[in-house]
C-alpha cells in the first residue's frame, strides 16, 4: 500500500439505509474486515426519528463469524428526537482492536427512524 489515504480507501455500506418503523433492523450490520487498514470511520446518517432514543455502538471480533462480538469502548450518545437529521461519525483505530468491527443499535421506544451506516477505511 501507499501512504497516501486516497489511494488505498474502501468504503462499505454497512447498513442500507431504510425507514425503521416500530422495530430496530433486525440483523446487525455487515461486518467488517479491516486488514490492511489503519483507520475506520463509521458514519451513522439518523433520520427523523420519533420516540426515546436509538444506542449506537461499534463491536470487535477476531473471528469474521463474530461469535463473541466484544465492545470496542466506541459509541455515540444516546439519539434523541433532538438529534436527528444528522450525520455522526465514529473513528476506530485498526491498530487498537480485533481485525473485524461491526455496527450494532439499541432502540429504546422508537416509533420511526430512518437509519443508515457506512464505513470507510483508510
């Protein structure tokens, strides 16, 4: 690899985005695999979004099957109706965790919230 990040960056959509009504979405997002990569940005676009709040956090695994997806100490505030129509991003340092990460979600009492998350490694 060069070092020069526009030349080596991947981006992958980690979760579609959709209209989430009454129910988080029901699979975590797709996992991640950063070998090769120093940095990943996680970039969470919340929609309007009615209720009590959506948890963002990222997970780590050394396994691509994640079968013990422990947390990697990364995540956003608590969303609140106040925070929506925003884009909010997290930055994960590769060197410091386990080779796969993925996005998971809470939703406390949602009502609707459009959702989606990509990420981008560099």
């Amino acid at each position: 690899m060069s070092n020069h990040p526009g030349n080596d960056s991947k981006m992958v959509v980690s979760l579609a985005t959709a209209d989430y009504t009454t129910t988080a979405p029901t699979t975590a997002s797709q996992i991640i695999d950063t070998r090769g990569y120093q940095w990943a940005r996680f970039d969470f676009n919340i929609g309007t979004m009615a209720g009590t709040g959506i948890d963002c956090t990222i997970q780590q695994d050394s396994d691509s099957a994640f079968g013990s997806g422990a947390a990697t100490g990364v995540s956003l505030p608590t969303l609140t109706t106040a925070n929506d129509n925003t884009v909010y991003s997290l930055v994960i340092n590769c060197a410091q965790h386990e080779r796969y990460l993925r996005a998971i979600w809470t939703f406390d009492t949602v009502t609707a919230s459009n959702l989606g998350v990509t990420c981008t490694l560099i």
